[in-house]
C-alpha cells in the first residue's frame, strides 16, 4: 500500500514516531534509521533523505537538542540528540492528541462495519 | 565517491555557512556510519539520490528555494549578454556608416593603389559583430534555460 492517502498518514506520524524514539533513550542518525527499518516496515524504507531533513526541523524548534561526541571509527563525531524540556512537552501533547484522533477515527470505522454488517 | 558526492553537495546547496556546515557534517556521519555497519559507499548513495535532490530536499526543510540563486545567476548573465550584444551591434552600426572605402589612406577622398594590411587578417568590425552575435545566441540560451528552469 503505497498511494497517497497513505503517504499522507506516513508524513504526518513521522515526527511523532522521531519524538518517540529520541525521548527513549540519547540516539544518533544511523540507529534511527535501523531502528525504523527494523522495526517499522509499515512506514516503508527509511532513508537518510527523509529523516535528517525533519531531524533539522524538529532541531530548529528546539524540541530536540544534539550533542557531538568523538567516534571510534576513523576520528570522526557522531551527533546524538535527545529531547529538549520543550520537545518533551510537545510528545506529551502529541500523545494525548494521538489518544483521542485515533479514537475519533476508529469511531466513524466502527460505525460503518456495523452498518456494514448489518446489510 | 564519498568525497566527490560531498564536494557536490556542498556546491549545490544554498544555505547560511553555519547550516551547510552542519548539513556537510551530518553527511559525513551518515557515509561513516553506513560504512561501519558493512554499506557500501554506493548504496548510501543510492539511497541519498543524486548530490541535486538531496541538496534540493535539505535547503526545501530550511524553507529556502535551493533554486533561487541559480535562477538570480541566469537572468544576471542573460542581461549582461543583451548589453554586450546591444553595445557590439552599435559599434558595428556607426563602424560601417562612416566607412572608408577599402585600401585608402588617412581617409583621402580618392582611392590609392596602396594595400594595407590590417593588423587583423579580417576586419575588426566584422569581429565585433560576431561578438555581438555570439551574445545574442548566449542571451537566448540563458533565457530559454532560466524560464524552463522556473516552470519546473
């Protein structure tokens, strides 16, 4: 299922899900696209495109924050983010929408399979 | 090829110094980190799309149009190469209005016997009015690629 309303859906949850998944524990760029490939295959392939692009965004309204620490491999650094006081603030918000949105929307499914069912 | 698609990037993306360093950094982490866990540098990059796209889509989440300096670039360089058309063809015009015929000296009235060599093998008015044309023919490419590069 890869159509529009679909991608819709995709787009909307993404930050959520980054919310999520940095306020979980301190991450960086790669585990957080393994993370997605691993274990959310129903948001298609993860890709680095994709991701930094709302990393930045999520970055710039200071609800996530990174830090750079030195890499074992070949000198180099790793960003790990982690939320900011703001950006936990904000999932807890996004939380509590989620709850009751996705009630609403299994709602109105409810209503049609019933009347469905009754046909 | 990592250090090619980076050079690229970096040429590409239009953003404030401090952002692209930023950007370019985080590229570098993605190939490394990519690397470590057994990637190849081409399937990152496939993954990434071409140094354009991802450039495009990154200055597109700063909200910037990555497009608009290149834009700014061709309608500057089409300008520039209308005037020097104009001021070629001008030269051209007045060049040939008062023209002394061919073979006289220090523009006597009468024709002498005398051949000059010019300094060029062919008149230099001719070579101005190439120029002016090769202006002409840059400034319509300009155009042509800077409107097409709009309606994209």
């Amino acid at each position: 299922m890869d159509n529009k309303y679909v991608q819709q859906f995709k787009k909307g949850s993404l930050e959520m899900i980054l919310l999520s998944l940095i306020g979980r524990k301190e991450t960086y760029g790669y585990e957080i696209i393994t993370e997605l490939n691993n274990s959310a295959s129903v948001l298609g392939y993860a890709k680095e495109g994709t991701i930094y692009p709302i990393l930045y965004r999520l970055q710039e309204a200071e609800l996530i924050q990174c830090r750079l620490a030195p890499a074992a491999a070949n000198g180099g650094s790793k960003k790990y983010y982690s939320l900011t006081p703001k950006g936990k603030e904000v999932l807890q918000e996004l939380i509590m929408f989620w709850a009751s949105y996705t009630d609403c929307v299994n709602g109105f499914i409810a209503t049609y399979q019933q009347m469905e069912v009754s046909e | 090829m990592k250090e090619q698609y980076i050079k690229q990037v970096k040429k590409e993306l239009n953003l404030s110094r401090t952002a692209k360093k930023e950007v370019l950094r985080d590229l570098n982490e993605i190939f490394v980190s990519a690397l470590e866990h057994g990637e190849t540098e081409q399937q990152v990059i496939e993954r990434l799309g071409t140094p354009k796209e991802f450039s495009d889509s990154t200055a597109q989440q700063f909200g910037i149009d990555n497009s608009a300096p290149r834009k700014r670039k061709g309608i500057i360089s089409s300008v520039i190469a209308l005037v020097v058309a104009a001021v070629a063809f001008v030269i051209y015009a007045t060049a040939k209005s008062n023209k002394v015929p061919d073979g006289a000296i220090g523009q006597a009235d009468a024709m002498t016997h005398i051949q000059v060599e010019g300094a060029f093998a062919f008149d230099v008015s001719q070579i101005i009015l190439a120029v002016g044309i090769i202006a002409v023919v840059f400034a319509i490419i300009q155009i042509v690629r800077t409107t097409r590069n709009n309606r994209r």
